[in-house]
C-alpha cells in the first residue's frame, strides 16, 4: 500500500481527481481540506475504505486510472486530523489483521 496526503489541495488537484472518481457520489463531498490518496490491491482497498470511514468523519471515493500492475486508488476527503487518522487506521488494521487465503 502506497499514500500521500494532500493538505489545501489545489482545485487543479482536485479538477483531476473528480474527473476520475468511479461514479457520481452518493454522499456529498464537503468540508474538507485534505485529500488522503491511497493505492494498492483492490481487496486491501475496499477493506481500507471501510476503516476509514469507521475510524474518522471522512468520506471516501473510488478512483478510476489505468495500472497495469491492477492496483486501485481511493481518495479519502475529509480535515486534516480526520484524514490523517483514517490514514494511520488504515496502516495499523492492514499489519494487524491476517490475510487469509482459501484453498
């Protein structure tokens, strides 16, 4: 899993990543002046999605790209401290819990 976040993103920054969101939001995008981006294997990031919005008043967006490696990206909108504790969450849940595997 990779991440940065984005502190005051730019409304350039922010043109591209809502031209690239999966599809139209359910949940309004508001108050929020940081963008977490977070990418990795689609089965990490949909469980990294649920963390976040468990553990921080964030909201979190798919976003579409091409990788040929099949890595996805979401966007995790929110304040700063709300953001970078879904972040943290997210690190703290993906060491903690075990990957299983089905044979």
């Amino acid at each position: 899993m990779e991440y940065r976040i984005i502190k005051s993103p730019s409304s350039g920054t922010l043109d591209i990543l809502f031209r690239r969101k999966g599809s139209a939001s359910t949940i309004p995008i508001e108050n929020y002046d940081a963008v977490g981006l977070v990418q990795g294997r689609l089965i990490d990031m949909v469980f990294a999605a649920d963390v976040a919005e468990k553990a921080a008043g964030v909201t979190v967006e798919d976003i579409k790209g091409h990788c040929p490696q099949n890595l996805i990206m979401i966007a995790i909108f929110g304040d700063t401290a709300s953001v970078e504790a879904a972040i943290n969450e997210i690190q703290y849940k993906l060491n903690k819990d075990k990957v299983g595997e089905i044979r």
